[in-house]
C-alpha cells in the first residue's frame, strides 16, 4: 500500500513568513512529486513539480526533494493570505495507468 | 499548463436519478483520465482510472455498475452515476495527463446534491 503523510494542521504562519510544508512517502520507487494547492470548494490546482534530489525554485515557491529520506516539502516564502488553502503533495508511480497517491493535505493559514 | 473543463459545474437531481458528468481536455489529448470524490473536508479520494478506448478501472470499494465511466476519445470521459442516492452527494472531480505533461491537470469540479 503507498502512502503519502501530510501533517493536515492547520500550520498557521504570519504573513510575510516562510511557510514550510513538508510530506513523506513509502514507495521507494517513486520518481514524480508534486505539491497541488486546493482553496476550499474549488480543485486542485498544480504548484510545482520536482523529479530529481534538491532543490527547485519557482517565484516564492520552493519544492524539495530527498529520495533517500523519502521527503518532499514545500516552502512558501513572503506568505500572503491568499496562499491560506490546503496544500497537497503527490506521488507519481512509475508505469501502469501513471496513477498518483495524494496525502491528505496541510491546511495552510497565514495571518494578516 | 494544460485546460481540464468539467459540465456542469453544479446539478441537484432528485434520487433514484441518474446523473451525467463530462470531463474534457480542451488543449491537449488525454491518454488518461482520472475521476475522484471529495467529501467536505476529506481528502480526494480516487474512484477509477480510464483510458481512452478501454475499460475503466475502478478503485477497491466503487461499485462499477454504480458509476460509469466511458473515455470514449481522447478529449472527452464521462462519469453517469447511476440511480444517485443522498449518500452519493459529494464534489466530483476529474484529471486528466497524456504523454506530453507528466502532470494531472483538474477539471474545476462538479458539485452534486442528490434530495
């Protein structure tokens, strides 16, 4: 059974703080990640994705990735209130239907 | 990014009723597409996997004669929920990804009630 473990919070952090999103999976073979951002009643909307160790930057968002942990995070910096909203991490398996696990989401609120 | 668009957004429908729900990809050809149920305040839950041109596969614990899902090309799946009961009122929403974005792309959802 793959899992995909997310803190589900809320983690509640000032604005104009770093807000730090972190998840952990259990298939080693796992090669694709991706943070969705999902505000409440409306779907999930892609963020980022990473495929290799480190670190990737995109604006004020920054996914990183440690396959020898089994670790992916999310970093907000400068958060404003409109990034409160549940963050999702996802697992790509290889092959097959190219199905991915989600976890269960951290509630991000930032406080004006 | 990829569009992902999803008819109608919202349907109330009476019980016993059947239920019709499209999922298109409007840019691109969608190899896969994927439908999941979201209670409030719950995580997505994925009720099957559907290729264009195949037979869905359902997830453990969706009843395949309950919920229908045809990809019948490469632009357009759709889910029937079959005799729609209250306990079947939830937020469906599709996916879709294809050989060019190794990404899920989501449609923005439909909200169905069922009285």
């Amino acid at each position: 059974q793959k899992e995909v473990e997310q803190n589900s919070g809320p983690l509640s952090v000032p604005e104009g703080a770093i807000a730090s999103l972190n998840c952990t999976y259990s298939d080693r073979v796992s090669q694709s990640f991706f943070w969705y951002r999902q505000y409440s009643g409306k779907s999930p909307e892609l963020i980022m994705s990473i495929y290799s160790n480190g670190d990737k930057e995109d604006g004020r968002f920054t996914a990183q990735l440690n396959k020898a942990s089994q670790y992916v995070s999310l970093l907000i910096r400068d958060s404003q209130p409109s990034d409160s909203a549940t963050y999702l991490c996802a697992v790509k398996e290889l092959g097959g239907y190219q199905k991915v696990t989600f976890g269960t989401g951290t509630k991000l609120q930032v406080i004006p | 990014g990829a569009v992902v668009s999803q008819h109608p957004s919202r349907v109330i429908c009476k019980s016993g009723t059947s239920v019709k729900i499209e999922c298109r990809s409007l840019d691109f050809q969608a190899t896969t597409m994927f439908w999941y149920r979201q209670f409030p305040k719950k995580s997505l839950m994925l009720m099957a996997t559907s290729n264009e041109g195949s037979k869905a596969t359902y997830e453990q614990g969706v009843e395949k004669d309950k919920f229908l899902i045809n990809h019948a090309s490469l632009t357009l799946s759709t889910l029937t929920v079959t005799s729609a009961h209250p306990e079947d009122s939830s937020f469906y929403i599709c996916s879709a990804n294809s050989a060019v974005y190794n990404e899920q792309f989501f449609g923005p959802g439909t909200r169905l009630t069922v009285l």
